[in-house]
C-alpha cells in the first residue's frame, strides 16, 4: 500500500473529443499528486501508431492547457501521458498501476464541489480507502457523506457498524470528526439507491471491489454507477491490479513509443 503522501489520482480527458476538467474538480484534486491521462480511442482497423503520428501534437496541446490549470491551482505534483488505443478501459486499468495511482477520476460536469458521497459497500478496501480520501479533503472543505445500502432490516445493525468502522478510519487519517456524516438505507436495488443519494451530493467515490477498473466500470452495479450519474465517479482501486497486456500507443510526460 502506497504511503500516505504518495496517494495519486489519474484523471482521463478525451481532449479531442471535448472532454474537460471542470474547474472546480481541478481546485479539489489540486491537493494530491495527479497524472493527466489524454487519451483517444481508435477503431479497431487504425493501428496506433498512425493515430498517434496523425493527432499527437494535437493531443500535446490541449493536455499542456490542463496540466497548466492544475498547476495554476496549486497542484505540486502533476504529470502527463498520452495514450491512443483501441480500449480505453483497458488502458485506464494498465496506466493507473503503471503510474501508481490509487484512484481513477472519471470527470462528469461539475457546477459546484461541496459535498462527497462515498459508497461503502463492505470492509474491503476500507482503510485503502479513506487514506486516499483522508488525501483529498485534506486541502479542502470537503463535507463527507459515508452511505451504506442494507439489503435488508436483518442486515441493518451490520450496515451501522460498517459505518462507524469507516468513520473511525477517516478520522485515524487526519479528517475533521465534523465534517464526516453518515447515512444507511433499506433497499433491494443498491444501485437505485445510490444513484438517489448521489443526486444529493456532488462527487460520487467508490472503492474497486472486482481486481479490475474495466470490470468495474463495466459490469454488475458499477455499470449503472458510472453510467448514470451525473457526478464527476473516484474509483479508488484495490491493490490487486496487475498490468494487462494491450495494443495501444503510449506517450508517457514527452516520451514517444509503442506500449507493449
């Protein structure tokens, strides 16, 4: 597990396709170590290679404009990549362990960032978790909304505990006992539920539970979750991720090259 001080995110931006950080996700994230990930999805009959030669330059601009806006925010530690490839997921999954990320940003529009609402589903991860979170918040008044979903009145008192369990975690990493609340629901469809609450909040933070970025975003209940929310989604990933091998274009910062 990374030491605290090491917590880094990595933030994907389509630039080509229009893809930005809102401003207020950049004064948020500006208090941790980030690696800006500029990537553009190919088809599968254009090697990336000659995407690469075709829009590389392009690609340099528009993420040389963000990595600036981070910089101007305050961000001591940011860094670049570029990537073409024929699957983004992928390509998140391998960048992240490559770069040392323990969370992947995926950026929805973001008005205002007051609030965090972090889905706790089980144990797994929960430490991981609020060491990254305990990062975050740390450089902003962040509030911090801990949710649990009970399948069922039975596993209520079970929920409750788990909530305390990650609060007393948030508050061992440094975050304010005050700006820390919780809040657990009854319901048979978890992803419905947290979709609700998420309404209510303004980034939605969850923890990898499946050894896979792709599988999570992918497939089961964190499909609907990064799908359907309207919120900028923090995976925070487990420790588990091995490197996958892809074919793909990589520029990592100004290195040019084939990834293997």
């Amino acid at each position: 597990m990374a030491a605290p001080r090491d917590h880094r995110v990595l933030i994907p931006i389509d630039v080509l396709g229009g893809d930005s950080v809102p401003r207020t996700v950049v004064d948020a994230f500006a208090s941790v170590p980030v690696v800006l990930l500029g990537y553009r999805v190919v088809p599968d009959q254009t090697g990336t290679g000659q995407a690469r030669d075709q829009y590389e330059s392009r690609v340099r601009d528009e993420l040389d404009d963000v990595q600036q806006t981070f910089e101007d925010a305050g961000c001591l530690d940011v860094s670049t990549r570029i990537v073409f490839t024929h699957d983004r997921l992928e390509t998140f999954e391998r960048v992240a362990v490559e770069t040392g990320c323990d969370g992947v940003l995926l950026v929805n529009p973001a008005p205002v960032l007051e609030s965090v609402l972090v889905a706790v589903r089980s144990d797994v991860n929960l430490e991981y978790i609020a060491q990254l979170l305990g990062a975050l918040v740390a450089g902003t008044d962040l509030d911090v909304t801990l949710f649990h979903v009970a399948s069922d009145e039975g596993d209520r008192d079970r929920g409750s505990e788990l909530l305390d369990d990650a609060v007393d975690e948030l508050i061992a990493v440094g975050v304010d006992r005050d700006r820390v609340d919780t809040a657990l629901s009854v319901d048979g469809s978890p992803s419905r539920e947290i979709l609700n609450v998420a309404g209510e909040h303004d980034l939605l933070v969850v923890g990898e539970s499946r050894p896979s970025i792709r599988r999570f975003i992918f497939r089961d209940r964190a499909k609907t979750l990064a799908r359907k929310t309207v919120d900028p989604v923090l995976v925070i990933r487990g420790e588990y991720l091995e490197v996958a091998d892809t074919d793909e274009s990589a520029v990592p910062g100004d290195e040019h090259g084939d990834a293997t």
